[in-house]
C-alpha cells in the first residue's frame, strides 16, 4: 500500500494492541504450557487421545480466555469436565483446574526466560506515541502485567485492559469485541477512531464486530488468508509494512461512505422495505480476499454456506472480471447466475445465457495479443502474470518489481495502442486489455434484471457489493434504484451509497440479510 501524501491523513486518534504475538513473544512460552499441562492430562487418561498439537494451539485456544481455551480443547478430544471454581488448585480434575495448573507452568516458563518483544512492534509504538495517538494494550491473560514488566514496557502504554480486568467486569471473550471495547472507554475514544491490531482469528472477528474503524492482522503465526477472511481489513507481517498517518488507503477508513452494518444497517432494511432484493456481488476482494495469485483466490466454506442461504431467499449472480467458467468453478454454487469477463458472457438457471453478439470477431484477435504479451513479458519481467479470459487479458504486477511497474503498464498502453478495437481496464494491481465497446458490470446487471423480469422498480431492489473500480459502471447503473456497497479502501470518489470494511463484514452483512428476509 504506502500511497503518501505531503500532509497528514485522517487517521487514527488511538491504537489498541493485542500483548502475545503482537507486541510480545509469550505466545511460544504459551503454547509450551498449554502443551505441557494437556499432554500430561490426556496421558493420564488414556492413551487413546491424541496429544495436542500447534494446530490445536490455533484451533481451539489461542486468543481466548484461559477457562474457554480449556473448555474449547476438551471438547475437541470429546472429555467432559465440571467447569469447577478459579479457586480450584492445580491438581483438580475441573476446567479450572487445569487451567491454573498452565497458569502455574507459564508463570514458572515467564519468570525463568523473561518476555521477548516484537523490535518492530516497539519501535512503531514508540513512533505513534510521539506523533500524538493514544494506546492501549489488551490481553485475555491475566499475567498481562507481569509480561509487560519482565518485557520493561510498561510505559508505552496508556492502559491496560486484561484477563484480571476481564473477570472484575464479567467482560466477554473474543470474538466478543468487550475488552476491546472497554479499552476504548478508558482511552475516551470510539472504536471508529481506532486502529486494533491483532494476530488471532477470534481477534480480528471481535475487532470487526467491534466496529472498530480499522483492524490490522499481524501475520505473525497465521497464513494472511485467514486473518482476511475472518474480519482483517489489512495484514502485516511487520509493523515497518504500515504507515498509519500518512497512507490514502488507511484514511478510507476513517472516512466517507458510512459502514453498510451498524445503524446504516438499518437503514438499507428501510431502503428495501417490501421490494425483493436482488444480489450483485463481484468475486475478488468482495467474496474472497485479495491474493497474491490469481488461482489461490478460494472462497471459504463459510462464504459459500452464506450464498447457499441467501439463493433460498432471493436471486443471487456473481460478477466478476474472471472468465465465467472459472468464476463458476471458484464459487461452486449452481443455484447462482454467473457473469464472467464483466459480463460478456452471462449463464444461470432454467436456460439463462447470453454471450457477446462479436465474439466471433474478439476472441482471434485477443488470441493475438496475448502472444505478443507472452513474448513482450517473459523472461524479462519478474512477477508479471498473464490471466488469459475469454474475453480479455489481465495482466498482474502485485508481484512484480516496484521500479518495473512503470516500464509495465507503457507496454500493455503500447500494445494497445497498436491493437484497435481494445481498451484498458485498471484494478487492484491489474492492467486489462478488453474489447472496446460499449458493455460493462452496469448493462450486465440490467440484461439479468430484464431477462429475468425483475425490472419493475416498485418490485424489486438491486443490492450491488464490489470492491474495484470496474464496479463503478455498476454502482452508477443503480444509482437512484438500487443500493452500491463499496468492500475495503478505495482511494477515489466513488459512486457507491454504503461502504463494507472487508470480506468478513461482507459475509456477516449477507448473513443479516438474509436472516431477515422471508
């Protein structure tokens, strides 16, 4: 990202860290207590039961408070225990107990090898409070203030909300976003002027349901994917990668359109009224996030479970600048219409179909300049990915060096250039070389609402959710009878009425959605 500009931004007014993974290096000290406190447990039961593993770790336990990591992993292993009382002793056969018998191995481990800090973490820590923005630590731990001590930095922070903090207040765990919460509270700051910073699953869903303006996932121990999915609006891998203040795609967040969920929520259920809503959804970066390639770009079981649900209720077409076989492959879902090459060729139930009355002309002629692409790229251009569609070309540079991105795109301008009767399209990191005419995401949601008889306006409301600029002739296409739903940061004005953070609120909105309809 790191797009600058000469001033600074409308940004954060505070930040909010999550202790282990982010900030310290306790969570190897955790998951060797974890480890050693199940292993001997489930050695004394049987010696059928699998020990636990690091997978297990992420599975059931990290992120969450002690007695529900305990719970979570037992039940995983299918044993049963009285939850029993916090003032259990360690050697007690109850939830609680086992959990003070890890407390008592971690707090040995802590004391013995110190807490290990993130540099990175530290130093852009140190940066903020400089620049003026609040912090906050936050931790389900309740040795909390003991790793901030052994670590020496305590001082960095303006408050500290905690496991101890946590029981005081009968706070939830995550993915409640309740500690979190109450951190903003003692900072006197609302959760739309926070950056949250988390490397668990169940963190970053308890900062998106938060509602908390930006959630960074730190890539830490967990695949990128994982954390985009689950409610990530950006993921690191090091605090260096970020720029809080002075990134044009950090302040979208922080900014105009208002969130489709929380009250705007409500309003677009007003907006529906008795209508049926008829769903548009683009495929990369709305359904799924944004990857490095093209191909690993796999929708989640929990999305497609999500669509399954929303096809019962009303109609539903994915639109999307793949090939229509592909986006229909990835989504797998044979109840949906499918639009590929932004609606060049259109295919769903009963016999919907429609391709594009030149294709006889187009496709010969993209054959053409894909050779030329190939020869014109390969070898010479590290990072740069030809994605062949029937329809049109895309080239990729997100992998490609930043002092070759420029030499890049004056070749695709060339080889347009040269090639009539072919146009540009620009996306996230993406060059397109499609036909020049007149057809777009917009005339392909008006073919399916035609041909589909769901044209009459006093009837019928199309709800339209993308996230690139080829969904722009979408939104304008709706404008005044339907609803735009803009997914994660656009640095332009945009056509769109409401805005979703991330693919995780986008599949908590469908699922709203489509609870509420009869």
């Amino acid at each position: 990202m790191q797009q600058k500009k000469d001033k600074k931004i409308k940004g954060p007014k505070a930040v909010i860290l999550d202790m282990d993974g982010v900030i310290t290096q306790t969570a190897k000290i955790h998951k060797a207590a974890w480890k050693k406190m199940f292993n001997e447990f489930l050695k004394k039961q049987s010696t059928e039961y699998q020990l636990m593993t690091d997978k297990d770790y992420i599975d059931y336990i990290d992120g969450k408070p002690r007695y529900n990591g305990v719970e979570s992993f037992l039940e995983s292993r299918n044993i049963q225990l009285p939850f029993g009382d916090p003032e259990d002793t360690s050697g007690k056969k109850t939830v609680c107990g086992l959990g003070n018998r890890k407390n008592e191995i971690y707090t040995s481990l802590l004391k013995e090898n110190g807490a290990e800090t993130y540099s990175d973490a530290i130093e852009k820590i140190k940066l903020w409070r400089k620049q003026g923005l609040k912090t906050a630590v936050v931790s389900s731990s309740k040795n909390c203030k003991l790793v901030l001590e052994t670590a020496g930095i305590t001082d960095l922070f303006d408050r500290r909300v905690d496991g101890v903090t946590a029981e005081e207040r009968k706070l939830k765990g995550k993915p409640n976003p309740d500690i979190f919460l109450e951190a903003t509270k003692e900072l006197g700051v609302s959760p739309s002027a926070c950056a949250l910073f988390e490397d668990a699953i169940s963190g970053v869903q308890a900062g998106s349901n938060g509602n908390f303006a930006l959630v960074v996932g730190v890539s830490r121990n967990i695949n990128k994917k994982a954390l985009s999915e689950n409610g990530a609006d950006i993921v690191i891998e090091n605090f260096k990668e970020l720029d809080l203040l002075y990134d044009e795609e950090i302040e979208w967040y922080f900014s105009e359109p208002p969130p489709a969920l929380q009250s705007e929520y409500d309003k677009i259920i007003g907006m529906i009224g008795n209508k049926n809503p008829v769903l548009f959804l683009d495929y990369d970066g709305t359904l799924t996030p944004i990857v490095k390639r093209p191909e690993d770009a796999l929708i989640s079981f929990e999305m497609q479970e999500v669509l399954k649900k929303c096809t019962e209720k009303f109609t539903v077409a994915a639109i999307s600048g793949r090939d229509m076989d592909d986006l229909r492959d990835k989504v797998g879902i044979d109840s949906l219409i499918y639009a590929g090459s932004h609606g060049f060729r259109i295919s769903g139930p009963d016999g919907l179909y429609k391709e594009h009355n030149k294709s006889e002309e187009i496709l010969p002629k993209l054959d053409h300049i894909e050779k030329i692409l190939q020869e014109v790229f390969f070898p010479f251009y590290e990072g740069v990915q030809i994605d062949r569609k029937r329809y049109a070309i895309g080239v990729h540079y997100r992998n490609a060096k930043e002092e070759d991105i420029p030499g890049i795109i004056q070749k695709v301008n060339e080889i347009i250039d040269n090639n009539p009767g072919f146009k540009k399209g620009e996306g996230k990191k993406i060059l397109e070389i499609k036909p020049d005419v007149d057809w777009h995401k917009g005339k392909a949601v008006l073919w399916i609402l035609k041909n589909l008889g769901l044209q009459d306006k006093n009837k019928n409301i199309p709800i339209y959710i993308g996230d690139d600029i080829t969904d722009e002739d979408a939104y304008k296409t709706i404008k005044g009878f339907g609803i735009g739903i803009q997914v994660g940061p656009y640095v332009q004005t945009t056509a769109a009425k409401y805005k979703l953070k991330n693919v995780y609120q986008v599949r908590i909105f469908l699922q709203k959605l489509a609870g509420i309809m009869a």
